[in-house]
C-alpha cells in the first residue's frame, strides 16, 4: 500500500468568551466536504481528534473537554439582510458522531471577528464598531455581534474580563434577536413550571424553556445540592452524571424534542439541563470570593454530560430569559418580578444577561437577549488532515 501524505486545509483557531473551537470558511473546505454532510462530519471529527476512546482529542485541535471540542463553518450569507452563514457542529469527545442542533453563544463573539478577517462582511469602518449580521444556521436564528475595529483591523486587545478566562480582551456585544420566534412556543409544555416524572429517578419540578437553547432548569436542593457546586463536585461522580443524563432524557420527551430515549444518545447538545438556587456566597473554581450581593442566583448547566466550568453562551440566554418572567424557577430563584437583567454566578465567577420581553394576551415575546464575550484568534494557518479520511 503506497503511502499517501496529509492534505491541508486552512483554519483559525479561536477562542470566544469561555469555549475555544477550530473555525473554517466553508470555501476553503474540500469540495467533497462542502457538498456531502458526512464526509464534512468525518473531516472535522478527525481535525479535532475524534472518536477519541481515551477521551483525550490528542490526534487533534480538541481540547477533551465540552468547551473545546468544537467545529465552525462560516460563508457568505445566503439569507437577505445578513453578512454571514454561521454553522456550529459540538463534536463528541469518544463517540462517533457531531451534532448540528443547536448553537455556541460563546463562540458566537468569535464569529464576526472572524468573518471579517476572512473578507466576508462588506462596508467594515476604518475606525468604530462593525455590527456583524449573522445567520445561525443551526437554528434559524439572527445574531448581532458587535466588533471593534481600529485602522482596519479587528481590535482583539482589551481590558474586558470574563470569568472562567485568565487573561483579558476586548469587550465584544452580542445581540440574540428573537430568540424564539412567535410561532415557536417559549415553554413547549405551555407551564412554566412542569412536575417531570424520571424514570427510576424522582418527580421535580421544572422550568422548560426554548430561548437561546432548549433548556431545562431545576431546583438545586431537589436534586440534593447547595448550587454552588464546582466541576469537580459533579464530574468526579458517575451516578450523578447518570442520573442528570436520565433527567435530561425524560426533559427532552416532555419538550417534544425527541419521542424515544435512545434518540438522547445521539442529541447530546440539545436539551442543556441546569439547577437553580438563590444567591449565596461562594468560592470560584479560581479560588475568588464572591458575594451573595454580587448576583441575583446561582446556577450551574451541564454540556455534553459534563458540568461547564463557567456557563454555555447560549444557555446564558435561557436563564436572562427565564429569570425575567415571574414563576419560572430561574426567577423564583432570583427573588421573584419582573426583571430585564440578571447576574448570575457560575463555578469560575459570574456573568450578568438581558433579556427585552413583551406580552400578547397570554404569550411572552422575546425581542432580544444580550450579553458580552470577548473572542481573540490563538493561531491562524493550515490544519494537516491524514488523506484516508476523505477516500
């Protein structure tokens, strides 16, 4: 068998708010990879190093967790009134497969940087702020990413911190505009909260909610904790970690999302399961104090059957959303009223949200929900791919 050397594809790695992922203008894929769904699947598998039955990605640009095992495609928008298409794959760490369900909030502030890098977006200023239109392709779904740009260039350099990341940036906005459209319904099981029946497990109550990514939120001291919980607290515990993936399952029947619980082992991304508790002082995976009066609650997620070290961009959205409406868990948790922010603390600090809503009659309307990230290009080159891939 003659050997056949790599082949090379262009590629940016970034990082965006607390994720960091491999990011691809779908014009420099191979066109096999542009034209056919699963040979891009096992192309960018591959470049991120999985399946990984070590679960260590260290054939690949992976960083074996959640956070860092993640693929973007951006093009040229094909959807009027925006500058880009913007597809986010989360691949599976030791499995075989990427889910193209949902979306990366975090890697969202990333996206308009590099668009414009990539001489996508028209009329960049030579000074000020660039807002980048993006269509999330994953989920139909319209972001403004707003960048600043000094003598042509994206300013990545900044004095903004965010929790969850050593070093500061510049300070990124996003806008997620209509988040769940009028047509879709906020609360898929029309409650705002739900008694849900597990399997084995218990019956809890549940706020079940569609803005940002499906989402289900529980009450910490339900499922026996504080809240206040860092990684290590629920990573380190394998019948924990069974029974949220249990939890998670019975959620996303109840959300229509899936219609058998097998279908979970293939949805991973969607729904994101999370627990709620009131604000409480706290010690940071960082070892940082924080303040009950420095939030409004705590709240803890899951991704991919991990505890996130900081909190899910798109999941931030969910809880800015679900904490503004009064008799959510979320909000309960809060103090309860109406509200248009909230911070909420998360294992590495905490992170404040907006959400803009209306009501029509007894409908909640979500115009938007805000936040800022901050993203910065790590490298910027070619990726080698082994050629067997690709045959």
């Amino acid at each position: 068998m003659s050997y056949k050397p790599q082949f090379k594809v262009k590629a940016t790695y970034m990082r965006g708010g607390t994720s960091k992922g491999t990011f691809f203008n779908i014009a420099n894929l191979p066109k096999k990879a542009q034209e056919n769904q699963e040979a891009r699947n096992k192309l960018l598998q591959r470049i991120v190093g999985s399946p990984d039955v070590y679960k260590k990605q260290m054939d690949g640009m992976g960083g074996a967790s959640s956070s860092t095992s993640k693929a973007i495609l951006v093009g040229k928008s094909e959807v009027e009134g925006h500058d880009v298409d913007y597809y986010f794959g989360q691949v599976a760490i030791d499995k075989d497969f990427m889910d193209w369900s949902g979306n990366c909030g975090n890697l969202s502030s990333a996206v308009g940087p590099f668009a414009i890098k990539e001489g996508l977006v028209d009329d960049v200023p030579l000074n000020g702020v660039c807002c980048v239109k993006i269509w999330q392709a994953n989920i139909k779904k319209t972001i403004l990413c707003y960048v600043t740009i000094e003598n042509g260039m994206v300013k990545e350099m900044g004095d903004y911190e965010i929790d969850g990341v050593a070093f500061p940036a510049q300070e990124i906005k996003l806008e997620f505009v209509e988040p769940v459209d009028q047509s879709e319904e906020l609360f898929p099981t029309g409650n705002l909260i739900d008694d849900l029946e597990v399997p084995g497990v218990g019956t809890f109550k549940a706020t079940m909610i569609t803005a940002g990514i499906p989402t289900i939120f529980l009450n910490a001291q339900d499922i026996g904790y504080k809240g206040t919980e860092l990684q290590a607290d629920i990573n380190s515990d394998i019948e924990a970690l069974k029974k949220f993936e249990t939890i998670r399952t019975a959620g996303a029947i109840k959300m229509g999302l899936i219609s058998d619980p097998l279908e979970a082992k293939t949805r991973q991304h969607t729904p994101k399961i999370a627990f709620v508790s009131p604000a409480q002082d706290f010690i940071t995976s960082s070892g940082k104090e924080v303040k009950a009066e420095q939030m409004d609650l705590h709240v803890r997620a899951l991704s991919m059957q991990q505890l996130h070290h900081a909190m899910m961009g798109t999941a931030s959205v969910a809880i800015g959303v679900a904490a503004s409406i009064p008799g959510t868990l979320p909000n309960i948790a809060s103090g309860g009223e109406e509200k248009d922010s909230v911070t909420f603390g998360h294992p590495s600090g905490a992170i404040k949200v907006g959400a803009s809503i209306s009501k029509d009659g007894n409908k909640y309307i979500v115009k938007k929900a805000s936040m800022s990230r901050s993203a910065r290009i790590i490298m910027d080159g070619e990726v080698h791919v082994p050629s067997e891939i690709m045959d």
